[in-house]
C-alpha cells in the first residue's frame, strides 16, 4: 500500500526516496530485516535532522532512526513509516590529537573510522565488523576486540549531540545535561536521535591476533575453562569464541585479541588458550586495527541475514552453566553460541555511572537460530542457559519486550531509564518494543535478529560480523 506523502522540506529536496526511486532497493530494509517504509529521508547535517524529525513527525506515521541498520531487532526501518538515515552524516574528526579526542558522526561506520584514526595511531573499540553504525553500537554499550583493555564503546563517549523528540538540538556531557548524557550511554535509542560523539580514543596501531579452532570436551569443561581464563587474562586480551555442532563433534572458532605492538607481548597472553582442549587449527599474527573492522564489510542492506538472538551476562560459567552451553549447541534447536569476554576495564566503570549497569559480569554469551529454525527452537535451547544468566546486552537481543528489559536495565536503572525516557521524548516519539513489547513499526515482527557468519576472522584479520553471533559457513 501507497501512503501519500506531504511536500517535503525545500532543505531536504532531492533527499526522500520514495518506492519507484532507483535508491529504494537499498534504503529500505535492514541486514535482518526486509521492510517497505514510505519514505526514507536522507539529512546531510545535524539541522537537517531536525527539520526531518519535524517532517516525519508531521506525517503521523511510525519513525525508525538508521546509522548502520545492523541492529538485531531491525527497528531502524518499517513498514509504511518514515526512516531517517543519517548515513549522510559520516564525518570522522580529531579534535585533539595529544589528547586522543575525536568528534564522530552517527551514520558513521566503523571501518571508515578506524581507517580514519588509523595515520594518528588511534583506536576505539567499537564491535568486530566494519559494517555497523557508530550511532546504534555507541548508545547501546559497544562490546568490542579490545573491550577489556580499553572498556565499552559508551565509556569512552567524553560528549554527544543529541536532537530531541521536539526537535531540540542538545549538547551533554558530564557537567550539562548530565541526565541525557548517562541516558545515551546505554539507553539512546529512546532519548532521541544522537547526530555525533566526542570520543577519548585510545593509542593502538598493531595488535596481536590469534585465530584457533579447538575440538570442545561435551561435558562443557572447555568452555568453562575458558571463560575462567578471560576472566583473569591480562586485560590487553579480549576473545569472542563460536561454539557450534560438527557432526557429533562440538568445536569452538576462537578469536583472541591482544591490545600489544608486538607478537612477543601478544604470545604469552594468548599461549594458555591452546591447552583448553584440542587445537585443530592456530596461527597468531601481528596486524593493523583496521584489518579487524575493514572497509570490505561496508555493503547495502537488504535483509539478507536472518534469525532470531539473544544473550546474557554471566560473572562466570559453572560446571552446569557450561554443559548447558554445550546442550544448547547440540541439543535439537543447534543453536549457535559465541562467547565474548568482559571485565577488564568494563568493570573499572561504577555500575551506576551510565544506562550500562553491568560492570561485575564477566562472559556474555549470546544465542542465534536460523531459517527454518525460529523462536520456538531457540528458546527450547536457551532455556537452561537462560535461566543462569545475570543481565543482558540491549544490541544482542532480536526480541524486545518487557522482559528483556527487565534484564538489560534491572532494578534502579531500569526505573531511571523509563524516567528520562518520558522526559526527554514525552510523546513516545522514539518509545522502544522493550516497553511496550509492540515495535513502533507499523505491524512489522519483532523476531528478526540474527547471528552473522563465522565468528573467525580471515588470515588478514577480517572479522565477520560486528560483535555479534556469528553463523559458520557450510
């Protein structure tokens, strides 16, 4: 069905696409989801935002907010709404270099801006594909290859420019706006629409980078020995681990990161890994960030990765918590797991200093089915695991209803977050499923978030997908 559009703003002529338009095919749908919007609206700058906000707003239609549209519940695009994408709003900006400040736009992806750092020798942890967003990952927490030396993406946010529902253009940091600004650390999505950061980044050029395929014990100890290790690593190694089915064997695809200049520094960090059980495969390299994050996985989106996800946290993973990893895996419903290590410098964060509260977990572990498998199989498999969880990450649940955000924001936090929503966006303009449990999505289903493909980045380093689960090639 057609919906008949109002006369769009002389300031963005030439920047809706409508369907018939050539770009439609490529603006409309999400890396999860396919979607048909009425219109996709495309500001170059921050007061063109505004001035869409206003014209969406005018419409009466539903309003997702795109940067990446990798997100899992694919909420950054609709079904007869208006979609602002501010992937025109890219600009990546050293404001300090001594300092390591920079000024990051939204609609930004990752890889562009590790490219962009790389001549100053800066880096911000920000997932593991080059694909994704700053905006969504950046509001949402950011758990990245060097999340435990260098801390979530949100803990190193100095500032943000936030456009509020009523078109208000904000600036917070920790002495204005103080309120707005521990709300996007954590809880954007809902506040408004976040058009740039100012980000402290770190110094980092190289990294060490091991890449192991290890043959899992099926009672779920190498796993657990696994998570005990990252739990009290030297804090320069970060790790994602696959643990799929491979016949009757279950395998972990390991990824270790190593925030060090040299391979010297990266091997002992990474040496206790290879007795966790039998190595099938192991090579360790020194490499350039950006070879982690690579502008190879800058492509379209076109709803082309399905699935249905979710996670928890864990401070660590016992005997049963283990085996039941390993049952999710094997069991029926062949979920795909991926292990991320936390800690580190996540912990060294108060755990009321941002929307983010989880700062004594250790593991997050994330759970992923696909076609033809759905909701059903994956909650059949993440049952036990489920149940053992304490907390969740907002970026890795395809599912947002009330439940999960008992999980993601629990107790105080969660009461201070649907606080400063209503304040900030009392019309509800930008109100999130996880309140409501309905997406502000015309009609469109909340189940589709996904894994990606095989969580092992290549021998140039490439990962796969964006600190998400990931689905192994066949």
């Amino acid at each position: 069905m057609t919906t008949a559009m109002a006369r769009v703003p002389d300031s963005l002529r030439g920047q809706i696409v409508t369907p018939g338009d050539r770009r439609y095919a490529q603006l409309r749908s999400t890396y999860t989801t396919s979607a048909s919007p009425a219109a996709v609206l495309l500001p170059k700058t921050t007061a063109q935002v505004v001035d869409a906000l206003r014209y969406a707003r005018e419409q009466r239609l539903p309003i997702a907010v795109r940067s990446g549209g990798h997100g899992f519940s694919g909420a950054s695009s609709n079904n007869g709404g208006v979609v602002i994408d501010l992937s025109m709003l890219n600009r990546v900006q050293v404001l300090d270099e001594r300092a390591g400040l920079v000024r990051i736009e939204a609609g930004a992806r990752w890889a562009n801006v590790a490219k962009a750092l790389a001549p100053y020798g800066l880096v911000v942890s920000s997932g593991d594909y080059g694909g994704v967003g700053v905006g969504g990952l950046a509001t949402g927490g950011g758990v990245g290859w060097l999340v435990r030396a260098h801390g979530l993406t949100i803990d190193r946010v100095r500032a943000v420019e936030v456009v509020l529902a009523d078109g208000t253009l904000v600036r917070a940091d920790a002495a204005h706006e103080p309120e707005l600004f521990w709300l996007v650390r954590g809880a954007g999505a809902g506040a408004g629409i976040v058009v740039a950061f100012e980000i402290e980044a770190a110094e980092q050029r190289n990294v060490g980078v091991a890449q192991l395929v290890v043959e899992a014990h099926p009672d779920g100890r190498t796993i657990r020995e696994w998570t005990s290790y990252l739990a009290q690593a030297p804090r320069e190694l970060s790790a994602a681990a696959v643990v799929y089915a491979e016949g009757r064997s279950v395998l972990m695809s390991i990824t270790a990161v190593v925030a060090a200049e040299s391979l010297r520094r990266a091997r002992p960090a990474v040496e206790p890994l290879l007795a966790i059980g039998k190595v099938l495969e192991h090579r360790t390299d020194l490499l350039p960030y950006p070879t982690l994050v690579p502008t190879a996985h800058l492509h379209p989106n076109v709803g082309q990765q399905r699935g249905t996800t979710t996670n928890g946290l864990f401070t660590g993973l016992d005997d049963a918590s283990a085996r039941a990893v390993t049952r999710a895996v094997t069991g029926p419903g062949r979920a795909v797991v991926q292990l991320r290590s936390l800690g580190g410098a996540v912990n060294d964060v108060a755990p009321d200093a941002t929307a983010y509260s989880h700062r004594h977990q250790n593991t997050m572990v994330v759970a992923s089915v696909f076609p033809p498998q759905g909701a059903g199989a994956l909650d059949a498999a993440w049952r036990a695991v489920g149940a053992r969880a304490d907390g969740a990450y907002v970026n890795f649940e395809s599912r947002p209803d009330p439940a999960a955000f008992a999980r993601i924001y629990p107790g105080e936090t969660g009461a201070r977050v649907r606080r400063l929503w209503k304040r900030y966006d009392p019309d509800g303009v930008f109100r999130s499923a996880l309140l409501t449990g309905q997406p502000n999505r015309s009609g469109q289903s909340t189940r589709a978030g996904q894994p990606a493909r095989s969580g092992q980045p290549n021998r140039a380093g490439q990962s796969a997908r964006s600190g998400q689960p990931h689905r192994r090639r066949r």
